[in-house]
C-alpha cells in the first residue's frame, strides 16, 4: 500500500539515493512545498512544487519515483495527494519525448497548455499541462 505524507528532513538521504534532479531539497522539504510517498516504512517517491512558480500559478517541477518502485502507482497516488496541499490551477511540464510521464499526465486528468522550445537538450519541446485541483476538504459525497 502506498501512503502519501508532507516531506520531512529525515526523509532527505532517502530522497538522495534516487533524485536525479539538480535543486536543493532542504528548501523544499523546509518550506513544505515536498510530498512523499512510502511503501511500509520507505519513500519510494516524491513530488514538489513552486508556489507561483508558472505565470503566477504553483508549478509542479518535481515528481520523481525509485526506479525499483515504478509501475505500481506510485506517481498516480503522489499527483493524487496535490490536493492535500495546492488548489487552483496548476501547472506541470514534460519533454515531448517522455512517453511515460505523457501517460501519467492523461491518464491523472491534466490537459496541455503549450509547448516551449529551447528548454531542454536537442530542442525537444517541453509540453505544459494544468489541472483545476480543488482542496480534498472541499469535497462533497454524494
């Protein structure tokens, strides 16, 4: 079972063995802008985000998941646990040629907002998404 939790320092060497992203995760796990994802007792992923950090909207820059942990839903319950922590419109981006994550993004129900030149090596597009999240206490059953 994969359970989702705000970040917490102790989390960090754990983080290191799979990031691969260039950053400081202190900042983020300090600033609460960091949600993990456990198996029983290890993170196994993470996702982070910058508030307004896409034309004044929180931007998800970061969801990364051990690659011993991958294709078990691991990515789906930490973009699922957004709504624990943002609310609004939000923003995400890929490269054009990360099928996976192009995937993931249709498949969690973000829709593409344009692509950018330049961003990434061999002028592969980077494509935007957003998403209307809405706080999980705002949710009414019926």
């Amino acid at each position: 079972m994969i359970t989702t939790r705000i970040a917490e320092p102790y989390d960090l060497p754990r983080i290191m063995t799979f990031d691969s992203f260039p950053g400081d995760r202190i900042a983020e796990i300090v600033e609460r802008r960091m949600l993990v994802a456990e198996m029983g007792d290890v993170v196994v992923g993470y996702v982070a985000w910058q508030r307004g950090g896409c034309i004044g909207k929180d931007y998800v820059n970061k969801l990364v998941v051990d690659n011993l942990y991958r294709r078990r839903g691991t990515a789906q319950a930490l973009i699922r646990a957004l709504n624990t922590m943002l609310s609004g419109k939000v923003f995400i981006s890929t490269g054009a040629e990360n099928t996976a994550a192009l995937s993931l993004l249709k498949l969690t129900g973000w829709l593409p907002a344009g692509q950018i030149f330049g961003l990434l090596p061999l002028n592969e597009p980077t494509i935007f998404f957003y998403r209307d999240i809405w706080p999980a206490t705002s949710h009414v059953e019926s």
